[in-house]
C-alpha cells in the first residue's frame, strides 16, 4: 500500500448504523435507535432539515408509533383531533359523514389529527443529539467490502467525495431511493393521478371546524383545519397532459379556480383563494407494484430500507407518514431483540434483526398499498365516468364504500399497534 492509499484509508470513517435521508422516516428511524440504545449517523443531502412541505394526518397507528418513539406529547397539546369529515358528492349533492373517534391502541391520546410536517419533524429531531445529523450529505453509491476477518463491510460514497463505511446501512432517502435501486427493488410507477396542495392563511380566523371532502366526476378535494388560522387542502385529479400543468404558483391556483375546481362550493374556492403561494405544489402520485415489496429484495445482509424507500404509496389512505413511523419502531425493536439474542461482537446479529424486520412488515404495507389505491380508485370512480362499468363504481362507492368499507379499514389498518419500544432496552 502506497503513501496515498494509507492516507486515504486513514480519512475514511467508519459508524455502526447509517441512515440515509433525514425526512420524517429518517428522524424516526434514529429517534427509535437511539431508544433502544444504538448510536446511529442520519446523512441528509439537504443543507438544513428539511421543515418545509405542508401538512399529513396522523391517523391511530401513527399515534401508536409516535407514542413508543416518545413524542406524541410534543403535538397533542399542539393540534387537535377530527372526530368525522363530511363527504359531498357533487354530482348529486347528498352528503355523508365519517366518523373517527379514539381507539384503545392510542390509550387517550389522539385519534385522527392534522399536523404541519414541520413540527413533526422538529419534534423527532429534538430528541436526537446535535452531532447525529449530517447535512450536505449526499449518498451516490453504495459497495460492500470483505475485511481480512472474512467480515463484510458496506462503504458509502458520497458527493463530496466523503467515504464512509457502516456495518448497518438503513436508507430513508425517499420514492427515488439510491439505497432501494442498490437492493434492485424496482423503480416506482405513476398510478394516472396528481394532487394540487396548499396551505390557507385567514389571519383573521376561520370557521371550519370538520374537515369537509368533495368527490366529483374523476376528481376528489378536501380541506381540514391545522388550527384556528391555517387549513390545509387538496385537490386530486387525472391530469390529461402533465407537460401543459403550470409551474408557477399564481399560475397553478388559477387552473383550480378557474378550471378545474370553478364547479366547487364557494367554501372550498374560498380556503384555497387565500392560499399562502409558497406553500402551492402539485405532483404525480408514484407507488411501488405491490408484488415487488412483497417478493422484491427489500433486504441485503445488513442493509434495508424504510418508509418511502421501501413502500411509497398512492396518500388517500394517509398512511405515508404513519407507515413510516411504525416502520422505525419495529426496525429497532428487530435489532435490539437481534443483539440480545446473540453476541454482540456476532456479524449475524445485525443481519437476523434486518431480515426479522423486513419479514414483519412486508406483508403489511403490501396490504397498504393495495389498499390506498383502491381507495382512491373507487372514491374517484377510476377516472372515467364514460366506461360502462363507472356506474357500477360509483353505485358502490355511494352506497357502500363509505359507509361499509372504510369503517372495516379504518379499524383493521388505521388501529395498527407497533407496540412499545422499552420491552427491548432492557
């Protein structure tokens, strides 16, 4: 070995856990590491935590994880609970409600509830040490080395020319994960439909306390209040051309004002007229085909992946966010049953605890992404209202969908306990 070589080998780094991406699933990931005393290195490409994005529901399972990764605290005194949301058709004008409520697995905490992104975020990585978080830290590739030992090493480098070497890597960084692509999951796919998203501002106050939610032909809206001040709304559509959708903001309200939303109710109109322009996104809804996250490689030795990483998901079910919070309590419960089982000092200790991990959930969030397009297929009558069997389609959704069938999901996949995090830190 050379001078340069030494040198080199002298400037790498090595961690016992990595995680890549330092969204919501990262920070979770880590916050539930740390609880059960792993030290865990979250690589985050941006050059400051990620805080801005809008708004995502915390449905009763993502109360159960937030409550082992011990934060549901921090946003139960902040925001408050939806007991139901009213659903208009507006093809016929009737109107239904859903119902919600509390459920024993948040043991009387929150039900369903509104949260800014932000404060979710900030809330996880208040319970991190300052030095756990790396910005301007992208991930390019990813290799596994042999040591003399025979052991196995992964070395990651990065961007800016960092190589670091992890004996666990746990990639968070998204839909267009580089750890996924690296595992040879496949590239997700666009399921035909895109979301307008913003965020209202009546600084004056509102007065919309339910969270109310339009079903029309081929497209779906909703608005639901974060406080007594901001509302956060949606507009989901099959856009005809993605390259004539308008990119700027002024640009994009107007389309929905004036086009494709100018049918709606003054309500709805009016909470999204008073949009903050910043806060104005629109976006294509990307999911991974089911069949890969439940027979794709979502594991390899000592590397895996989590949340959008693993499972992204069509959002008509809110379970993004929530899935991925109950991923990071069980990955590091997984570990820590892994690394008391065995000799600390074992390589296999860390590759069980992965593959325990992956085995729990595949299954689950397969189901969920099943589910969450079939939601949003049927409650939009799958975009096409001149086909003979969209009568069939909405007869079902009108008459049962919401009245039947959500009620059964909402207590079989939204009441998911991921359980408590201090059976394994003994």
């Amino acid at each position: 070995m050379d001078k340069r070589e030494e040198e080199e080998e002298e400037e790498e780094e090595e961690e016992e856990i990595v995680i890549v991406g330092g969204g919501i699933a990262g920070l979770a990931t880590a916050v539930a590491l740390k609880r059960v005393r792993f030290h865990s290195l979250v690589l985050e490409s941006h050059s400051e935590l990620r805080t801005s994005g809008l708004a995502l529901a915390v449905f009763p399972n993502g109360w159960s994880a937030l409550r082992a990764l011990g934060v549901s605290h921090k946003l139960t005194s902040v925001y408050k609970e939806a007991d139901k949301a009213s659903v208009t058709n507006l093809e016929t004008g009737a109107t239904q409600d859903l119902r919600f409520g509390r459920t024993p697995i948040t043991r009387g905490e929150q039900g369903v509830v509104t949260v800014h992104r932000k404060a979710l975020l900030e809330a996880l990585a208040e319970e991190l040490p300052p030095d756990s978080i790396r910005f301007s830290s992208k991930l390019i590739s990813i290799a596994t080395e042999t040591r003399p030992d025979s052991s196995k090493i992964n070395v990651l480098h990065l961007a800016d020319g960092t190589v670091m070497k992890a004996k666990v890597v746990i990639g968070c960084d998204g839909v267009h994960s580089t750890v996924a692509q690296w595992l040879g999951l496949s590239q997700p796919i666009r399921s035909a439909r895109a979301a307008f998203r913003g965020l209202s501002v009546f600084p004056e106050g509102h007065e919309f306390a339910e969270m109310r939610q339009y079903i029309g032909r081929g497209m779906r809206a909703a608005f639901v209040s974060l406080n007594s001040k901001e509302l956060h709304w949606f507009l989901i559509h099959y856009p005809s051309l993605e390259n004539d959708m308008p990119t700027s903001p002024e640009l994009i309200l107007k389309e929905v004002t004036k086009n494709i939303a100018k049918d709606f109710p003054s309500d709805f109109l009016t909470v999204v007229e008073r949009t903050d322009l910043s806060t104005v996104m629109w976006a294509p809804f990307l999911f991974r085909l089911p069949w890969n996250v439940a027979f794709g490689p979502t594991q390899n030795g000592n590397v895996t992946v989590v949340g959008d990483a693993m499972h992204p998901m069509d959002p008509d079910l809110g379970q993004g966010g929530c899935s991925s919070l109950e991923d990071a309590v069980i990955l590091a419960r997984c570990l820590s049953l892994a690394r008391n089982d065995t000799d600390h000092s074992s390589q296999e200790w860390s590759e069980r605890g992965l593959k325990r991990y992956v085995e729990e959930r595949r299954w689950r969030v397969t189901w969920l992404i099943v589910a969450s397009w079939l939601s949003g297929w049927v409650q939009q009558v799958g975009g096409a209202d001149q086909k003979w069997w969209s009568v069939t389609v909405r007869w079902f959704r009108d008459r049962f969908f919401y009245k039947c069938v959500y009620p059964w999901i909402f207590k079989y996949a939204l009441q998911f306990d991921s359980g408590d995090l201090s059976t394994s830190e003994q």
